[in-house]
C-alpha cells in the first residue's frame, strides 16, 4: 500500500498492542475467547506474546517496569503499542525532532533495545523495525511455545483495523496536534454524535501509510456520558477499544460466539428493518445479520455498495472493549451506526444508574 501522503517516520501500520494488569488471570481468558494463541514468552522478563493471523496482542506482568507502574495506576488495560517503521533509529531520531517524549527501555543482556516514545495517558508507542517474515523482534527477544503454530487462524481475525483514545473535554485537538505533529497524522472523518442525554465528538486520525488509524472520542454536551465514566474507572485518558478486521464477519462471528466471547447488545429490530432504506441494496443476508447483531454502514449510492460490517464486545479489559469489522471497500468507522450505538449504550448506562437522567436532555 503506497503512503497516502509525507511519511516522515516511514510508518508502515500496527506491529502489537501492549496490555498490562495488576495479576495474572485477567488478559489471559480475554485473549483466548477472541481466539488467540499464545506462542512465545520473553527470555528475561514476565511478558507473553498471543497471536492471530497479522495481529499481535503483548501480556506485560513484569515488576517494576512501566507497564507495571501502568497497571498500579490504571487497572487492567492497554499500556502501549508498536508501530511499524522503515528504520525504526531514523524514525525515532525524527519523533524526538519533532517534539516526542523519549522514553528509555532496558533491555536484558543480548536483547534488542526498542527505540520508544510517550503517548496517550502516559503509555508508550514503540517504533518497530524488525517485523513480518524476516528476522523479527520476537525471534531475537522470546521463546517460541513448543508444537504451537506460530501463526494461528483463530477466530479468524487478521489484522488490527485501529484503536480509539478517549480525551478529557478540550484535550482532542492537543491530541491531534501531537499525532499530526510528531508523525505526520492527518484527520480523515470528524463527526458529532448526540444521544438523548450525553454525546460525544469524535475525530479520525491516520497515519500517511493509511494503516494506523485513531480516532479520538470527547466528552460532548451533557456532560456524565460514557467518555466521562471511562475517565473515572481508567483514572485518565487512554485506549478505549481496538478494532480487528477480518475477511468474513458472519463466520468469524459465530468461531468468538463459540470460544465465549461477549457481545455488546444487539440493537433492535426496527435497526434491521431500516436497513433496505438507509442502504438500498446492499445486498447482505439481513436476517443472518439480525440473529448475530452485527451493524451495517456505508454507501450503496450508484450501484456499487461500499460496506463496513462491525459490532462491538462487551468491556472486558477495566473499560476497554474489543471490535471486530469486515471492511467491503468502505473506509469509514460506522459513523452510521454510532447514533443507534450511543442510545443504546446510553439506555446501559441508565439502566445501571451510571447516568442521571433528571438532568436536562443535550442540545
């Protein structure tokens, strides 16, 4: 996929998602009902790598290292991520030109030394030159499982679509200073959602290679809504769900439904019912959709239906959730589908008294 526009730090999409928790036991069970592996674990420290398909997923429990100071701070929850890169060195030189925090890692003896910088909420992004087929840092740095498949199936799912952050009120354009600043980011989809009560602005980022992509979610007028409840339970912003795409949402699907894995409600059936109207078209099974809950959104307009199939986990990771999407030529996030997903998730909210609906509806 040739770079959308200037790539300064040559980035070249996500290389894992780094998790953290307080104790074992936590990650582990979320990781094996999407259908990963675990394949290898560190030589020196207490840190696992799960796979599935291009996706790696990073279980970091070692004492006294930033993800464990992390995890003190934030609960279980997603600590940091790997980014892709032509020379992970120049890459880093670059970010710290540009403005990024540097962060030190320590390697053990005869190990890589992962070149990093600070990002959302005190994680950290790793800049990673060493990946796919060749030599990667998992060859040089773990120990491969004995008779596991260094690249499993599973559910399906094949590589990580992107992740959202949740801001403080105010906080979304210092956010997308810093991404467009230290890595070349532009803004892509901006949208305002409004439920009954709260709402939310959302503002989509990608990278240049058009595979990193981060959306950022705001608290909207209301105030109390389910950016604010993230906030309090992870104790700051951070990384509020990852998305991961596959090639066949249905059968993906019914492989997590079958490891366990919890589904967020579906939405109801006038949704379905809507559907030949707010995509006429589109040429999907809707009733095969209806009995799995999954969303449709996109554009139909001149014959050429342009699909994003999606639905969402339930929060499984502190307040962290997972999606799972089948991109059919639309690029989008589903901006379609989130008024119906927010009133459905501010209904939750209601009905857990985590909202207080004497307050006057937003504007």
């Amino acid at each position: 996929m040739a770079d959308l526009f200037e790539n300064p730090l040559g980035l070249d999409g996500f290389e894992f998602v780094e998790f953290s928790a307080p104790e074992k036991g936590i990650l582990e069970p979320v990781f094996e009902r999407m259908g990963f592996t675990r394949i290898a674990r560190h030589r020196s420290k207490d840190v696992q790598l799960w796979r599935q398909g291009d996706i790696n997923l990073i279980a970091n429990y070692e004492p006294r290292s930033p993800a464990a100071y992390f995890a003190a701070e934030h609960g279980p929850s997603a600590c940091g991520m790997g980014w892709r890169c032509r020379d992970a060195a120049k890459a880093y030189a670059e970010a710290i030109e540009r403005g990024a925090e540097p962060v030190e890692t320590t390697p053990g003896p005869m190990e890589l030394r992962l070149p990093a910088i600070r990002g959302i909420g005190g994680s950290i992004i790793y800049l990673i030159d060493r990946y796919g087929d060749d030599l990667s840092i998992y060859d040089i740095d773990f120990v491969y499982e004995e008779g596991v498949d260094r690249h499993p199936v599973g559910a399906g799912l094949k590589v990580i679509d992107h992740l959202t952050h949740n801001v403080y009120g105010g906080r979304m354009a210092h956010w997308a200073a810093f991404y467009e600043r230290i890595a070349g980011f532009r803004e892509i989809r901006y949208f305002d959602i409004k439920g009954e009560y709260t709402g939310l602005t959302s503002k989509a980022m990608t990278a240049p290679d058009g595979k990193i992509r981060i959306p950022l979610n705001e608290e909207g007028a209301g105030g109390g809504g389910q950016i604010e409840e993230y906030l309090r339970a992870y104790n700051g912003e951070g990384i509020q769900h990852i998305a991961f795409a596959c090639d066949d949402l249905y059968a993906a699907w019914d492989r997590l439904k079958a490891l366990g894995n919890p589904f967020a409600p579906s939405p109801p059936d006038t949704y379905y019912e809507m559907l030949a109207e707010r995509l006429p078209g589109h040429g999907e099974p809707v009733e095969e959709l209806k009995s799995r809950g999954i969303l449709l959104d996109g554009s139909t307009t001149e014959g050429d239906p342009r699909l994003l199939l999606q639905i969402f986990g339930q929060t499984v990771i502190g307040p962290v959730f997972f999606e799972f999407i089948q991109r059919k030529k639309d690029e989008g996030f589903g901006e379609g589908n989130f008024t119906a997903l927010f009133k459905s998730m501010e209904l939750d909210q209601i009905r857990r008294g985590a909202l207080n609906v004497e307050a006057e509806p937003a504007e």
